[in-house]
C-alpha cells in the first residue's frame, strides 16, 4: 500500500497485475486534463467578468478579447453561471484525481491480501446428484410427499 501511495501503479506492478497500470495513469491523466481544461476556462471567464466589473474591454490582439467578443452580447448572470461551472468541475476533478489514488491504493491493498492469504487453485469442482426432497406435512394434508430433486455441491 506504501508503494501505491507513493507511486500510483507500482502497489499493482508488485502484485503482478500490470494490466492494471494503463488504467489507472489513464484515468488520472484523464482527470489531470480535465483540471487542465477548466482552469484555463475558468481563468477567461474570470477575465471576462473582471473586463464586464470595471466597463473595460480587451484590445484586439489580447489574449482574452475572442472570447470577450464571443460573450458580449450575453448577459452578465450568464458569464458567472460559466465561471461557477468551470469552477465547480474543476474542483469535481481535482477530487477525482485523488479518488483515482486512494482507489489504486486500495485495489492495490486487496490484491496483496487476496494472493498472500488465499490460494486460488484450480481445485474447484461441482458435483450434482439427483436427490429426493421430503416435504413438509403442513400443506399437504398430514401426509409426506416425496419431490425429485438435484443436489449440486462444490468442493475446494
């Protein structure tokens, strides 16, 4: 669990369960661009709803002014509902990552658990036999009933 905590992955690498590894770097790699992506939209929108407070407005060439052009016609509610919504999944995401983390580690725990405790051999079997079920006299008129059935059991 300490390497996972670490490193994510590497509680999977020393299981030996490395199929596990793409996964979990492309779920965090995943979020971690999501973060990404949001920031960089939350910070226009912020630009932009600073220009709209103050009654200024980006120069042609400015790093925000195509989007201040693609937003000045909106009111300004709607320029906030975006900045709370970039805000919001920004935040949602940042979680995700470290939800991502403590599932790897804890995935990695379990497994390390299951291989150490548990032998998984190829010993199981099922064995089915026919049987015969006796009743119960309740429902049926004080008298036993016999009812053909199977009995399956598994053996380790």
């Amino acid at each position: 669990m300490i390497r996972s905590l670490i490193v994510p992955g590497w509680g999977q690498v020393y299981n030996r369960r490395w199929w596990k590894v793409p996964v979990i770097y492309a779920g965090i790699g995943l979020l971690g661009s999501a973060v990404i992506f949001n920031q960089q939209r939350y910070n226009e929108m912020l630009a932009i709803a600073n220009h709209r407070k103050f009654d200024t407005a980006p120069k042609p060439g400015d790093k925000y002014y195509k989007v201040y052009e693609e937003f000045r016609p909106a009111n300004d509610a709607v320029v906030h509902n975006y900045l709370d919504n970039y805000r919001r999944n920004r935040d949602l995401s940042i979680l995700g990552i470290f939800g991502a983390w403590g599932i790897q580690m804890i995935d990695a725990y379990i497994d390390a658990k299951f291989r150490r405790s548990y032998t998984m051999d190829n010993d199981l079997s099922f064995i089915i036999r026919p049987g015969v079920i006796n009743s119960d006299p309740y429902g049926q008129a004080l008298s036993y009933a016999a009812v053909p059935g199977l009995k399956i059991s598994m053996e380790f």
